[in-house]
C-alpha cells in the first residue's frame, strides 16, 4: 500500500489509501487576498497566525504555506518572506506544513528550516522544473507534489495529463525518488466552464490509483469556481474524489460543511475506525450547529509569543480560494 509520510518536528502524518483524507489547510497563501498580501509584504504577520490557529483548531491534518505576495522579482523576495513564515507557523502549530512556491530559491530555503518532514508543493512536467525541483526533493528527502501540466499548458484531454504525471513519476523515480514520495495533482478544472470535470477527474483518479500507484491531491475549490454556493458543490465533490482515490486536497478547513464531508467520508471509507472521530467531534451535536474538532496541540507559549513578536518585523495562483 502506497504511504507518503509527512512530519512535523514531532508528528507523523501518513497519507494513504487505508488512511483517514489528509487535509492540507490552503489559507496562508496571500495570493488573491490582497489585505494579506500587504500584511506580510510590511512585515505584519497576524492574519497569518490567525489563520495558522484556526485552520489547526478546525482539524487540518496539515498546512500549506505560501509567501508569493509579489510578481516583481519573486528569486530576490521570496525565499526571506517564506522563511520568516515557515518559522512563524511552525512556532505556533505541531502540524507538518507544505512549503508552496514556483520559486525554486524559495523551496530550497524553506527546505532549509522546515521541521520534519514537510511536502515540497510542487513540480510541473516542464523539464526546467523537473532539472531544478527534483534533485531538492532528492537532497532533503521529502515527498512532492507533482501538477500534471508541462510546457503545453494544461490539456483539456484527461490522457493527456496522466501521461503527464506518469512522466513526472519516471523522472523522479531517475532521480532515486521512490513513486510513494510524488503526490500527484491531476488538476481539477471547473465544472462551470467544463461540464465533464467532475467525471474526468474521478476516472483520472481511478487510473492514478491503479497503474501508478500513487497519492494524490489537488486545489479542491477550483471545481466550483464561478458558481454559486461554491460550499455546497465543494461538499459534494469531497467524497465522490475520496471514493474514486484521492487521499488528500488542499482546502479550508474552516469551512464545517466541507469538513463534516471529509469526515463523513472515512467513517464510510473505513478509515475512520469504529467511528471514532466522528463521534468524538459530533457527541454533543446540536441541529443547526457545527461541531468543532479536538484541539490540536500548538508550541509552548513562549515560543508562540516569539513569534507574535516577530510579527511587525520585518505564484500565479492555481487554485481559486474558497
């Protein structure tokens, strides 16, 4: 069975086919949010605690972090704005993190101060990435997200991007990466604009699952994008992928709806065992109401202070925020 492991400085993650969906909290990201943007560009990192809190406090398995606040020379901004944020986050949550950039000196020094064992968010199919990203990977020995898009652009033609993401799995596997440390991204187009996208990437899955043997995730909320009700639509869509294999997403966790849906789907997955969790975080639910998971343990409060402390000192997006 396919086990691609994370790891914070003191907890291990597994995400896998037999294991509970790996939550990937998609909010410290500035891109399209143009107040946090301007936060950490000044050196301001509230909003960025604010959001580490609670997405930890609302059951993500694991963070995201993105520092892209600028398209104006990212190699010389960067990688600085992502160490600082990296190390502000890691003082705060126990949660291993995902360090997410197009910028290669930017993952290079995020991979230099990440804790345990972080996921490296991400390598395309063109083979300048492939050349700068995957000899990183080799180096720190992390697992990667691979997009399975390359020089062409993203197909609209689902063969077409797995045979992509086969590619990117070959020429890791060249550099000495095992497949089970490549976390594809098959690319979830919107279903507003492409009516058959829900079916593309459910039978794209089932073929990533099955002849490469692989995890995979993706930007959950580009499904629906331009629609109303996004929530509704992006409830939906978590089980239908969790059922045709996906085993992780980057999302909101703070959004209960989406969560009562992943969860909802290990109990049914059997991942949940015994139902454990959904009893523990629904016992006392009420109609109307939204339970909160168990708390997840966070630094000791000097170290998070410290951070707080740091807070005035100092990628195209694909994904559409929720």
């Amino acid at each position: 069975m396919t086990r691609t492991i994370v790891a914070s400085a003191t907890r291990e993650i597994v995400i896998g086919f037999d294991q509970p969906f790996c939550v990937i909290g998609e909010r410290i990201n500035p891109t399209g949010r143009k107040k946090l943007a301007a936060e950490m560009q000044a050196g301001n990192f509230e909003t960025v605690i604010k959001d580490a809190l609670e997405q930890a406090a609302a059951g993500a398995t694991m963070l995201d972090v993105n520092a892209g606040v600028t398209a104006v020379d990212p190699n010389a901004t960067e990688p600085a704005l992502l160490v600082q944020t990296i190390e502000i986050v890691q003082n705060l949550v126990d949660l291993p993190i995902s360090i997410d950039s197009s910028v290669t000196a930017a993952i290079e020094a995020g991979l230099k101060v990440a804790k345990g064992r972080p996921l490296v968010n991400s390598v395309t199919g063109e083979e300048e990435k492939l050349e700068a990203i995957l000899p990183l990977v080799k180096k720190y020995n992390v697992p990667v997200v691979a997009i399975s898009n390359d020089e062409t652009g993203i197909s609209m033609d689902p063969d077409v991007r797995f045979a992509v993401a086969k590619k990117i799995v070959e020429r890791a596997m060249d550099h000495g990466i095992k497949p089970e440390d490549v976390v594809v991204d098959p690319l979830v187009m919107p279903i507003g604009a492409l009516g058959d996208a829900g079916r593309q990437v459910f039978a794209l899955l089932r073929r990533l699952r099955e002849e490469l043997k692989v995890n995979t995730t993706c930007g959950l909320s580009n499904i629906s994008f331009g629609l109303p009700h996004r929530h509704g639509i992006n409830g939906a869509f978590i089980p239908m992928v969790i059922g045709a294999g996906m085993t992780s997403a980057i999302m909101n966790p703070c959004r209960p709806q989406e969560m009562e849906a992943v969860r909802g789907a290990n109990v049914l997955n059997g991942t949940d065992k015994d139902c454990m969790n959904w009893i523990r975080t629904y016992k006392d639910y009420k109609p109307g109401e939204h339970a909160a998971p168990a708390p997840v343990p966070v630094t000791a409060p000097g170290d998070a202070g410290a951070a707080g402390g740091r807070r005035r000192g100092g990628r195209e997006a694909r994904r559409a925020q929720g």
